[in-house]
C-alpha cells in the first residue's frame, strides 16, 4: 500500500513533465521521419548540360554521372 502512495505522489509531482517530455520526444521523431512527398524524380529533374569551355574536367565528370543516373532511372 505504502508503495501505491509513493507512485501516486511522484506521479503528481512529475507526471505533467513526464508527459510534456513524451510528447516532445514523439514530435521531434514524427518530424524526423519525413518524405518528398513532391513528386515524381523524372518529373522534377531535369538534365543538366555542360558548357565544355568554361567548366573544368571534374565538373563535366559530375554532370555526366549526373546524367547517367537520369538516363537510368527514367529511361526515356
């Protein structure tokens, strides 16, 4: 009996935080937990061209690769 007191006592001492923290904790992991939910890949990317006299080796490297993931995944 003596043990049903001191949970009810704490409860009242603390519950209102306890729950203030849960639900705190649950926000935070909801808020974490999201997706693009925008739209289609294929439908929002577009390729990207080079300009072959002004971008540097490693960026027309980058954009092939790019593009090669484009080609793949959308296979026009």
């Amino acid at each position: 009996m003596l043990k049903h007191r001191k949970i009810r006592m704490f409860w009242r001492a603390w519950g209102g935080l306890i729950k203030l923290a849960l639900l705190f904790a649950t926000l935070i992991l909801l808020a974490s937990c999201t997706t693009n939910t925008s739209g289609d890949y294929c439908l929002l990317y577009r390729p990207i061209y080079a300009d072959y006299s002004f971008d540097t080796p490693e960026t027309i490297r980058q954009i092939d690769d790019n593009n090669v993931v484009y080609d793949t995944l959308c296979e026009r």
